[in-house]
C-alpha cells in the first residue's frame, strides 16, 4: 500500500486528463479500494471486542477477502453505477482513473492486487517494498517509511511539484478544475459559505495532507520508531514477506495473462451490451461540450 501517492497522483493526473475528468471523483476514486476495508486491516476495539481481520494481508489482498476491491473490475462497477445514476461522465471517468491509479500503484508492495479478479485470483507484484499491515498501523508506517515506499512517495511530492505545479494554481482552478466539476463546487461554495480561496485550499488540501502524511511519517519512523532504514528493493528486511500467490513466476504470469484476456473480452461485451448505452446519454460538463464544439467546428471550417 502507499501512504501518500494516492494523494498526490491526482494531480498529475489531472493534468493529462484536464475537463474529462472530475478531480473530486479522481481523488474519491483514489480512496474507492481501502474506502470500506482499511479499518478492518489494522483492526479496531468496540468495548472489549476486537474487530478485524485475523490475516490482515489476506483480507486486504486476497481471495477469500476483501482484495476484490483492489480489482480493475470494482472500479469499473462502480464507475458504471455512477454514470447510470447521475449520467455524469466526468464523474465515471474520473471514480474509474483515481481507482485505476490505486491499483495498480499498490502492485509495488509485496501483497500485490489481483487486478483481473475474478478471472485470475493471482496478486500481482513488482515487490518493491514489503506489506507490513501485520503490524499494525505505526509499525506499518515506520516499515513503510524506511523502505523504497518512502521513496516512492517523495519521488510522486517531487513529481507533481516540478511537472505538474500548474495544476496548483488560482488560474488552473478557476479554468479547469472548476469548470470540469461546475455543480460540485458551485454546492460546496453554497453549503459551506467558501470563498474561492476557501476552495482553492480546499483544492489544494489533497497534497498538503499527502505531504504532511509523508513528513510527519518519515520523523516517526526515524526519531520515535527508530526503525532501521532499509531502501534495497523489497525492504524493510526486518518484516516477513508474505506472498499470497506463492509457487513459480511463470504460474503467476500465465494466470495474470489468461485473466488479463478473459477481462479485456468480458469488459469489451459489457461496454457494447450496455456500457456505451449509459455513456451516450450521458452528459459532460458544459466547458467540454463548448470546447468539443468549437473544435468541430474549426475542423468543419
């Protein structure tokens, strides 16, 4: 798992995506696969009852558990429930890029996710840092912070302030991610009674919470911790690496490729039997609308 670059990715995103893309659905998206199942990974105390999984990286990854939810496939579900009930494809959009996102960036633990479940049950894994969930949630910080997971996450902080600072601007916000997501905001200014610069802060929170997250982390590990810091790849060393698809790569591969195939065949029958259906009638922020127009326009000139 990360523990900041599900924040700070948003932004990058966005700014390849520009006004398809809802930046609040990307960033909801981005919390869609832990949303319902991180309490219960880390486990927590209900009077003397102590509610949470027995296997916390089986539950958080694998199959039996909850590791569906770390699936392409859960993210398009919910991305498809979202545009058949609101019509909103900057929304879809947006709930499936910020999902996809987090997926496939938690390949680099050693759990893995099974990103073609149901069709294959195999995680897959880069197993550039180990899982620590085992160990709680501070022994998994100071695990996570002195391993290349730390790294990770400083070279995304790094990444988006260089080449995605643009998204960070007054300009930026009032030009795309306002006009990309008009209703949403329009409501949180009303609700809340926010200025535009209460909203750009707001904007502006995800990374500022991410880069605190890794700062504040990183001291602990270091000065309260005093974990060891272990940044070769599929450290820290001191915590045992689980694998939940054990046996030979070539199994894992073989599996990851049949179950690759038998989603992009499942996903393209979804898309012509009613996905496209739902996307049709649904509706882009007006910004996109004009801006699709203008360039017809221009092309038909």
């Amino acid at each position: 798992m990360s523990w900041a670059t599900h924040e700070l990715e948003n932004y990058f995103i966005q700014k390849h995506v520009g006004l398809r893309m809802s930046f609040l659905a990307c960033a909801l998206g981005a919390f869609l696969p832990d949303l319902f199942t991180k309490g219960f990974v880390y486990g927590f105390t209900i009077g003397s009852y102590k509610i949470g999984g027995s296997d916390p990286i089986q539950f958080h990854r694998g199959w039996p558990g909850a590791g569906f939810t770390h699936s392409i496939l859960w993210g398009v579900l919910v991305s498809t429930l979202v545009l058949a009930i609101f019509r909103s494809r900057n929304w879809a959009l947006g709930l499936l890029i910020g999902h996809v996102a987090h997926v496939v960036t938690d390949i680099n633990d050693t759990a893995g996710t099974m990103l073609f479940f149901p069709f294959s049950t195999d995680t897959i894994t880069t197993g550039m840092w180990r899982h620590a969930a085992v160990l709680g949630r501070y022994g998994d910080a100071a695990a996570y912070y002195s391993s290349p997971g730390g790294v990770w996450d400083m070279f995304w902080l790094v990444v988006v302030l260089v080449f995605a600072r643009q998204t960070l601007t007054k300009e930026y916000f009032r030009t795309v991610i306002v006009p990309a997501d008009p209703r949403v905001w329009a409501w949180i200014h009303r609700k809340f009674h926010l200025p535009e610069r209460g909203l750009v802060a707001l904007y502006r929170g995800l990374l500022f919470y991410g880069g605190c997250r890794i700062f504040a982390w990183t001291f602990y590990a270091r000065f309260q911790a005093h974990t060891r810091w272990d940044v070769s790849w599929g450290g820290p060393d001191y915590v045992e690496r689980v694998d939940l698809t054990p046996g030979p790569w070539t199994d894992a591969f073989w599996g990851a490729l049949i179950g690759s195939a038998c989603l992009a065949v499942f996903l393209v029958v979804c898309w012509k039997l009613f996905i496209q259906r739902l996307w049709n009638r649904g509706y882009d922020p007006p910004a996109l609308t004009a801006k699709k127009q203008g360039i017809e326009t221009t092309a038909a000139n």
